[in-house]
C-alpha cells in the first residue's frame, strides 16, 4: 500500500521562502508529484519528480531523494496568491497510471 | 481552465438516493480518473479508465460503480446515498498511461447528501 505524510498547515510571510516536506512508503515508485489546489477549486498540476536531486521551475521547485523517500516543495518570493493546499502525490508501480495523495499542506501566506 | 468538463457543479439529494455524475476529458486523452476529496481527507483515488476499459481500483464502495463510453465521457454512479458521501468529486483525465503522464482535474461536483 501506499502512505504518504505531510504537515497540515503552515503559514509564513510574504515574500519570504517556505519549505512543504511530504515523505512516502510505496510498494513500487513511478515518481512523485506536487499539486497546488485553492479551496474548492481543482487541483493543478506543479511538479514531477522520477530521479534524486532538485527540479526548479520559477518560483517553485521541488526535491526528491528516492532513498529516504522524502520530497519537498520549495517555494520561494511568496506571494498571497501562494495560499493553497499543496498536495504530495506518488505514483505507484501498482496499478495503472493512478496517483495516490497525501492529505494535503494547507499553506497561509501574511502580510 | 483545465479542458475536463464536470456536471453539475453542486447536487443536493436526499440519503437513500441516487446520482449521477459527468465527466468530459480532455480532447484526446483516453484516460479518465475518478477521486473524492472529504473535508477531512486528501483525494481519494476510487475508479480509472483507459479507453472505454476498467483499468485501476481504489476504494471505491460497492455502491459506487462507474463506466466510460465510447465517446470517452465517463459516468460515476453513487447509490443508497448517505450522510457520509457528502464530498467533492473530481474527475481527472490523462492522454496515455505513461510514468510521468499528469493527471488534469476538472472543476468537480460538490454532493450534498442530507
């Protein structure tokens, strides 16, 4: 099966950088993503990881060592917009395709 | 806007009932993905399809079934409703089912079942 851990909630400052851990177990691993969803709307696709070390697009980037089953989100020069949930999300070598989520890093950015 | 159409946006029912609901993948992708989201759980993966083919289960209730036709829409049909099923469902579509194929969501149906 699959187990994926990831704080509840963070809040930081705008304009600053915050760090959202997710570790996992997984019978299997196809790669990890991160997802960013605003309360009631559909989650949006951020980042893919598949192999160890640091992917950066923009302002986001994410981390991945497959070893420790670990992966963060880093977001940098926050913004208020940036208030979200961030989903962790691994793809399994189990079944076809699918994603299996952690429960969510619900992240508040202030003033 | 993602291109994966949900209907409706919000059904309210009563427990006991059933429902129906739609997804539109994107144009092209053959892969359609059912999850539902409580408020105090993450997305939960319950039922994918790949061309018309039931391809994945999660946990998916055995009152709960789904297909998808020929022209790729999917349905997820939720029977003998309860208070529990409350929740929003998304749908979710990807073009094949290659490693690093990401999943698109659509806007979901927001069930309220009182």
């Amino acid at each position: 099966g699959q187990n994926i851990d990831q704080p509840t909630e963070m809040t930081a400052t705008e304009g600053a950088i915050v760090q959202i851990n997710c570790t996992y177990q997984t019978s299997g691993f196809n790669g990890l993503f991160w997802y960013q969803q605003h309360a009631g709307e559909a989650p949006t696709f951020l980042s893919y990881n598949v192999l160890d070390g640091l992917e950066e697009k923009g302002r986001f980037s994410s981390f991945l060592s497959r070893s420790k089953g670990y992966s963060y989100l880093l977001l940098k020069e926050l913004q208020m917009k940036d208030s979200a949930s961030y989903l962790c999300a691994v793809k399994s070598q189990t079944g076809a395709n699918n994603l299996f989520f952690g429960t969510g890093t619900r992240l508040t950015v202030i003033p | 806007d993602s291109g994966v159409t949900q209907t409706p946006k919000h059904l309210i029912t009563a427990t006991g009932q059933r429902v129906t609901l739609r997804c539109s993948p994107r144009s092209g992708d053959l892969s359609v993905y059912w999850y539902q989201q409580s408020l105090d759980q993450g997305l939960q993966f319950l039922i994918q399809y790949y061309n018309g083919e039931e391809r994945a289960k999660g946990n998916i209730l055995e009152r709960f079934s789904a297909q998808q036709f020929p022209d790729l829409h999917s349905e997820l049909n939720l029977s003998s409703l309860e208070l529990g099923d409350s929740a929003l469902y998304f749908c979710a579509s990807s073009a094949r089912q290659g490693i690093n194929e990401k999943l698109f969501f659509g806007s979901g149906t927001q069930l309220s079942v009182l």
